[in-house]
C-alpha cells in the first residue's frame, strides 16, 4: 500500500522553479555512480539497446505486463529519486527540461521539468522501479545505482507493471543504460543514438 501511496505521490505531485534558494539551504546534488555502490549491479549494461523509441510513444501503446524498450533521461519531478526503496522518475527526452532553456541558471532544480506543460508531463513521465527476482522493490535508493542522476539518458527494458490512463507508467526494469547529460548545443548529446 505504502509503495502504490509513494508512486502516486511521485506521478501526481507538484512541479515548480525555485528562483531562490532559501538562506543557509543548498540545492540538492545528485550523488555519484562513486558515492552508491550498486546493489543491483546485473540491471546495468555498457551496451546501448540499438533502436529505442521514446518513452512516449512506448506508453501510448504498451499494456500491463508487455515487455517494452525506450529511451528516457532521469528527472520529471523535484524529488526524482524515492529515499529508502529503488524507484525513480523519468521523462521523455523531447520535453525540455529547465538546464536546456535559454538562460544560464534558469532554474536550480532544472530535473524537474517546471517549464514544461502539465499534460505534456503526464504523458511523459514514467516510473521506473529496481526489483529483485521476486518481484520485490529493492529497499535502497536508485540514486547512483549504475551511474543514475537527474538529467542523465537511460534506456529501459522492462515489464509495464502498472499503468492507466490518467498518466501512471510503471516499469520494472530488467536492464537500464546509462548515458551522458544533453548540452543546450546538442539536445540528444549523451543519449548514444
């Protein structure tokens, strides 16, 4: 129940810039592939699926239990990644996140989209969850996992484990590359296709 409760939350909750930062606070950082230690390094692959479509046009079509590919970059919401249990969020690579507007420090949470259209978010955030051979969720941050944090291209093979039709896309990876960040010159920079 919590895990359904905390990927609602994740699929549903706000998205907004910051201008500011509050005094004596610091802007999130991602942690590095360094600082977390993959506990499910066998989900992680050097090799780039040939072929990926974009997320979204995979969740127009894709049903419970279909077995999907797609390319996606890390990030949709503020809170990216859950603490405690190996899910995190992902958005299509063609909405346009806040680092790839035209102004130098747009926004200081540019993973989270806050630019970007409320339908064209729903259409194009997925869920993405780390699961052991039971099917159970891994009880550790995906944060670092592999090389994953906000803004970094990943291409997803896995099981639609959940879906419906108010935007919820819930995949249990099975294999996940990670690639590099898109620069303002090159939106597909990183992404390995």
């Amino acid at each position: 129940m919590f895990l359904r409760f905390a990927l609602a939350l994740t699929l549903t909750g706000l998205v907004a810039c910051e201008e500011k930062t509050p005094p004596g606070a610091t802007p999130a950082t991602p942690v590095s592939a360094e600082a977390a230690p993959s506990t499910a390094p066998q989900l992680f692959t050097t090799t780039r699926p040939a072929n990926a479509a974009n997320l979204a046009s995979i969740k127009t079509t894709a049903q419970t239990g279909d077995t999907v590919t797609f390319l996606a970059r890390v990030g949709g919401k503020r809170k990216t990644f859950i603490d405690g249990v190996a899910v995190f969020v992902v958005a299509d690579p063609d909405l346009t996140s806040c680092e790839l507007m035209g102004e130098e420090d747009h926004c200081r949470i540019p993973w989270d989209y806050c630019c970007e259209d409320n339908d064209a978010l729903t259409a194009g955030l997925a869920t993405i969850r780390l699961v052991d051979k039971d099917g159970a969720v891994l009880k550790t941050s995906a944060e670092g996992q592999g090389g994953l944090e906000p803004l970094k291209f990943i291409v997803v093979e896995g099981i639609v484990s959940d879906r419906n039709d108010d935007g919820l896309f819930v995949v249990d990876a099975g294999s996940i590359w990670v690639g590099g960040k898109p620069s303002r010159a090159d939106r597909m920079g990183g992404s390995g296709g």
